[in-house]
C-alpha cells in the first residue's frame, strides 16, 4: 500500500502540473482577502505573483520524485518575500500565517483532486495521511529557511536604523543656529527616508516667545528643504510663512503631537502642500506618491513639523521609517531647542551688556576715546567683558576695562554689577589700588550671597586715571593684562615738543604689580605712575584680544605692538585694524577694546595759588578767583565763583591743615579746588535757626552742578564744578 501510495502522489503531482496556474491563483486570491494590509507595498505585491509559482512547483516536485525532506530548499523568492517583509517592518507573525495559509490551500487543493482520481476510499485513505505528513514537515522546514531570512535582514535592517540615527546624532546639530540644525535635519532625511524633506517651525518658536502654544491657525516658516539624489528640486523657498487650517492633517499633528502617513497622487496634491501655484506645478511634475508628517516637539511643546515625501514609490512609510523618522526628528527637536534657547539667552545677554556700556564719552573728558565690543562667535556665548570711561573731578578721566568669568546671562549680569561699583567707588575719587581692593570686598560679598550657585563670580579689573594737569597716568591691575602704550617719538627719540611735531610712535607695555584677580581677597593691589607726551594713546582691552588658538600671547603682543607702531590717526580705524590682524572671523570669547589718546591741559587754563591758614587770606583768594575770571572773560560767573570759593577756603582753614591750595580749571567747565594736609572728610548737615554756621557747604551744593572730596597721600581736595553756559570769547576746552 505505501508504494501504491507515492506511485498516486507522483502520479497526482505529474497531473497537476499543468495546472499550476490555477493553484496560484486559488491561493494567491486567499492571500489577498485574508492578508489585506500586505498589498499596499508594491514590491511584494509585486513578488508574490512571482514567488508563489516557485513555491507551488518547488512543492509539486517535492511529491512527484519523492525527494528527502533534508534537502527541502525554499525557492529564492520565497526568501526574497521574506526579506522584503523584513525590510517594511512586517512582524513575522505575518510571514509564518502566510505560509500556513499557502500550505494549507494547496493541501486542501491536493487532497480534493485525490478524492476525485482515487479508485478506492483506502487509497485516498492513505495517500491523505501520506500528504498531511509530508506537507506539514515541508512546511515546516520551507518555514524555517524563510524565518532565518527573515531575522537575517531584520537584523541588517536594525543595523542600518542604527547607523542612520548614529550619523543623524553626528551631522544634526553640528552648531547653535536654528536654520542650520533644520537643514541638517531635512538632508539626512532626504539621504535615508525620503525623496524631498521640507521643515517648517512655529513663528513662536522663532521669535524667541516663553511659550509655543498653538491657539487657532498655526503660522508657520519654511526653514529647510532637501532633496535626495536623482530627485527634481521643486523650488521650495525658504523663509515664506504660511499656516494650515484646523481641519488639515499638519495642524492635526501640531495639535496631537502624533504623526500622521498619507497617500498622495501628482493630480491630487493637497492644497496646504503647495505654498504657491507655481510650487504645486512643480510638485505635481514630480509625480509625489506617499507622506510623513513628523511632529517636532522638545521638552513638551512643539516647535513645528518635518515633512517626509517619496515620488519613486508609492509604498507607504512602514512603522519602522516611522520610528526612524521620528528618532531623528526627536532628536532634532532637542537640537533646535537648545539653538533657539541659546539665541535667546545669547540676544538677552548681549542686549543687556550693550545696554550698560557707555554709548558715549563726555565731551568733558580729557581723552578723545574709541571703543569696540565683540561677543563670542563660540557656544561659550555672551561674556562679562567690559569698558568704561568715567569724568572725574579735577579735568580728570578714570579708564577701565574688565573682564567677568564665565559667559551667557549671569557673566553679563555680574559684569553689570561690577560697572555699578566701579562708577560708585570713583564717585568717591579712590585712587587705583583702593579702589580694587573696595571691588575686590564686593566681588567676595556677591559669591557668598550666590553660594550654591553652579556659576562661580571672579573677574579681572584694569583701573586707570589720567590727569591731563599734570600729564600723569595712574593704574592699578586686578589679575588684568597690562595696557600698551603707544608715544610720539622725534628723530632723536625724545617725546615732540607739540603733538603736531613729526614722529613715529614707539609702542610698549608697561611693567606694572598685577594682583591678584578679584575675589580672592586679603592681598594688596598696587597703583603704578607713569607721565605720558600729548597726544600718547593708551590701549586697554580684554585678553580675547590677544588669546588665540592658532599663536601664543607673545606672539599676538608682538602683532599687536606692529598694529599700533603704524596705526593710522584716526582712533576708529585703529580699533579696526586692531580687530582685523588680531581676530579671527568667529572669536572664541567676548573682546572689549578702549583705545583713548591723551590731552594736555594748558598751562594758561590752571591757576593756583598758595594760601596762608589765616582767615584773613580769604577775601585775597576770591579776589584771586575774579581776577582770573576775568583774564578767562567769565566775569559773569564771578559772584557765584567768589562765594565758593569763599566757602571752600574758609572750611580748609578752620577745620584743615596747611598746606592750602586753591585751584581753577577752565575746561568746558569751571572747577574750584581747595586742598589741605587734613584728611578730615566734610559733609552736608542741617543748620538750625540760631547757628551761626552749618550752611557753607549747602550753598556750594545749591549754586554749582557737583561738588565732592577726594583724598591723596598728602591729604584731601574739595572741589566744586560749575556749568559754562557758552564757551567765552578765545577761551577753548584747553586740551592739547
């Protein structure tokens, strides 16, 4: 009987073999009603016309010559199939029923025609147990060629999702701006998901708002567009704004957050795709077929969307593109954030520290000043670099250049704070070492105000006061680099004696105590003196300047001393070449550059007088003030001269101690000194009905525009400054 049987089983096998056909199609139109959702690939719809014939003549031969079941093989394009389902995410589930529902139809099939042809119901008996077996072991051993495909690919397929999300985490987000990091996004899609790749942000999100929150239409920019290889570019442009209706499938997936895939057709291209008439010619002549809508969302609000286009086939983005695409628009998401973020802190940091540097130099001043600041070009961001130019009293200027460590908002904060003390203790005219010790003392209050804080407060400080009376520079360091020196030199290279001599500049640095930088406390800062010609220039500026990735400081000082040595006149062109031959076109950290050319005040606008400690010398010095009001051709200003003056002596004679000496400046303002070896500090105080005196000090704060006292070494200088309404007749500023 079991050689009646597989003779029957050849025998049946031979016979349908010119039927093939018709068992393909039988089984193959089960395929389709019982596995819809497999046909809307079109490469395996392709294939399994083309597979199945293979399997069923693989299976018909297999009976017919009674071969081992060990050298069972699946036709190669039953593992192709397996592949390709593979490829498109197709769990493997699926691939396993289609394999039961192909063995299972063809079974049925072959027992049917055995019942037909059977001469006995014993044959078909025993050919229907015969068959079962061996369909039921070629199954499993066809099966299980195909799953081992399967995991093949699977595996190669998950290799390259890593790959692709390990090059997207390396090309995305390469740098801190928005519209780069949209780009990069759209051309790593456009190389592994897509044909074209566009990225449209919310306006909010680009305008830098605190929130993104999409209320009624969303508005949109088109910020990046890429097409892949061989792909016709339509034309986008970038940096339109355009928004989608409510009902629209991107303001479903900018409200839900969820994506969202879309069959789409060259004569049906959704209006809200096209952005113009012209664009949706040009997106129809690509011949668009399939799409994916991307949310990107970072920290929980969305900041736009990522639109995913395939014209060469129609198959959809299966759930494993999906997953990629939304991997690598996750992580783009993360990267624009942090670029739009840092562009905020960036602007508001830099609008602060622009805000609280001096816009202008007094015309009072006794320097002609030129000023440069350049943030970083780095992610480091916004520093606390920092210049100022302060009047003093007496003609004189205090110059400072600072320098606050760290970068970004608290850097620029910080610096700002540091600028409001150093004005305050200049007020109060400390000479330089003073008053870095005094900020030092601030420094260290404000880091123990912010202990705990992940921020830590230092900073470097360079405090310098010209006196264009006496031609002489005062400066003390705070852990700063020095300042350089640039002189007029003649032939012989002695200074000119007029500032319109011919000369060439000698450039140097001069030695000078740094201390320590701020914040260290308990060490002493020291002031250096140094006098300089008219017309010298001093240059201060942060170590940006000079710090350089490509040369050392030596050699960027060495740059910097040629710069100056045939710097042009003009101050403005000088911080010009200075920033061109010492920069790069991205700087790595902040610059703050002050380039100040000295003056000297003439001798014929200072007048001074030495005066007894004798009350009766006080009618003398106002006859001193109007006489040389007078010479100045400001006589109308004697009254009011006369009765400060008068005040001021009197106070250093009662209360002070010889030597006294009274003191007139004509600059664009009149200035009255009084200095005494006293170091007894006078002040305002309220005089009651009966006292006899109490008020001189309040009529000299009354009738001129500031007054103060400073100290020296030799004592104290009380001063008094009144406004000159107009410049009298042949009376200049004074400066030289």
């Amino acid at each position: 009987m079991g050689t009646d049987t597989h003779v029957f089983l050849s025998d049946l096998a031979r016979g349908l073999a010119p039927r093939a056909d018709q068992l393909v199609d039988v089984v193959l139109q089960h395929l389709r009603d019982e596995l819809p959702e497999m046909w809307k690939y079109e490469d395996i719809a392709a294939l399994a016309p083309e597979a199945l014939p293979e399997h069923v003549a693989a299976i018909l031969d297999f009976i017919e010559h009674g071969l081992d079941l060990t050298e069972v093989r699946t036709p190669p394009a039953g593992i192709e199939f397996a592949c390709r389902l593979a490829e498109h995410g197709v769990p493997i589930s699926q691939l396993l029923r289609v394999y039961r529902l192909v063995h299972a139809d063809l079974l049925h099939q072959l027992l049917t025609e055995t019942a037909r042809v059977a001469g006995s119901q014993e044959l078909v008996n025993a050919t229907t147990v015969t068959l079962s077996a061996m369909a039921f072991e070629y199954a499993d051993r066809t099966a299980e060629q195909a799953v081992a495909a399967y995991q093949r690919e699977r595996d190669r397929w998950l290799q390259r999702r890593l790959i692709v999300i390990n090059e997207a985490g390396t090309r995305i987000g390469t740098t801190l701006d928005t519209a780069r990091t949209a780009q990069e996004l759209a051309d790593v899609g456009a190389d592994h998901l897509a044909d074209l790749v566009t990225v449209d942000l919310l306006s909010s999100a680009l305008q830098e708002e605190g929130t993104y929150a999409v209320a009624g239409p969303p508005t949109l920019r088109r910020i990046a567009e890429s097409v892949s290889d061989g792909c016709q570019d339509p034309a986008v442009v970038t940096g339109q704004t355009h928004t989608y209706l409510e009902d629209s499938e991107p303001a479903r997936v900018l409200a839900t957050g969820q994506p969202i895939r879309l069959p789409i057709t060259a004569d049906d291209v959704p209006a809200w795709l096209a952005m113009s008439e012209e664009h949706k010619l040009a997106l129809r002549a690509l011949g668009l077929r399939s799409m994916l809508l991307v949310p990107l969302r970072a920290r929980g609000s969305p900041l736009g969307l990522a639109q995913f286009v395939r014209r060469q086939t129609a198959d959809p983005f299966d759930d494993d593109e999906l997953l990629l695409a939304q991997e690598i628009a996750s992580r783009a998401a993360v990267n624009i954030d942090n670029a739009r973020r840092y562009t905020q802190e960036r602007s508001t940091a830099l609008t602060l520290q622009r805000s609280l540097l001096p816009q202008h130099v007094p015309e009072e001043s006794a320097v002609e000043m030129a000023s440069r600041y350049l943030p970083s070009g780095s992610r480091a961001g916004v520093g606390g670099d920092w210049f100022d130019v302060i009047p003093l009293s007496g003609a004189r200027v205090a110059l400072v250049v600072g320098d606050v460590i760290g970068h970004g908002l608290h850097a620029a904060a910080t610096m700002g704070r540091l600028r409001t003390a150093v004005r305050t203790l200049a007020d109060i005219d400390l000479p330089p070492d003073e008053l870095l010790t005094h900020l030092d003392d601030v420094v260290i209050r404000l880091q123990r105000e912010g202990e705990g804080a992940t921020d830590e407060i230092s900073a470097t400080c360079l405090y310098a006061i010209y006196d264009p009376v006496s031609r002489t520079c005062s400066l003390a360091s705070a852990g700063h680099i020095p300042p350089a020196v640039v002189t007029p030199q003649t032939a012989d290279g002695a200074a000119p004696a007029s500032p319109a001599s011919p000369a060439s500049p000698a450039v140097n640095f001069p030695e000078l105590p740094i201390g320590p930088p701020l914040g260290l406390g308990g060490l002493p800062f020291e002031t250096t003196q140094f006098q300089l010609p008219p017309g010298s220039r001093l240059v201060l500026y942060t170590d940006g300047l000079v710090q350089s990735r490509s040369r050392d400081v030596e050699a960027s000082l060495a740059l910097l001393r040629d710069v100056l040595a045939r710097a042009p006149a003009s101050l403005e062109e000088t911080c010009d070449e200075l920033l061109s031959a010492l920069l790069p076109s991205c700087p790595a950290d902040d610059v703050a550059l002050l380039v100040a050319r000295t003056g000297a005040l003439d001798v014929d606008h200072v007048a001074t007088w030495d005066l007894p400690c004798d009350p009766a010398v006080v009618s003398k010095a106002r006859v001193h003030a109007s006489d040389q009001l007078t010479a100045w051709g400001l006589e109308e200003m004697a009254f009011t001269t006369e009765l400060v003056v008068s005040e001021l002596v009197t106070n250093a004679i009662r209360y002070g101690k010889p030597p006294i000496q009274l003191r007139m400046i004509l600059q664009s303002s009149l200035t009255c000194e009084v200095s005494d070896a006293s170091s007894t500090t006078p002040h305002l105080r309220r005089a009651r009905v009966f006292d006899e005196g109490g008020r001189g000090l309040l009529l000299v704060a009354q009738l001129t525009e500031r007054w103060g006292t400073r100290h020296n070494r030799e004592g104290k200088v009380i001063w008094a400054e009144q406004l000159i309404a107009a410049s009298p007749t042949g009376v200049s500023s004074g400066l030289a």
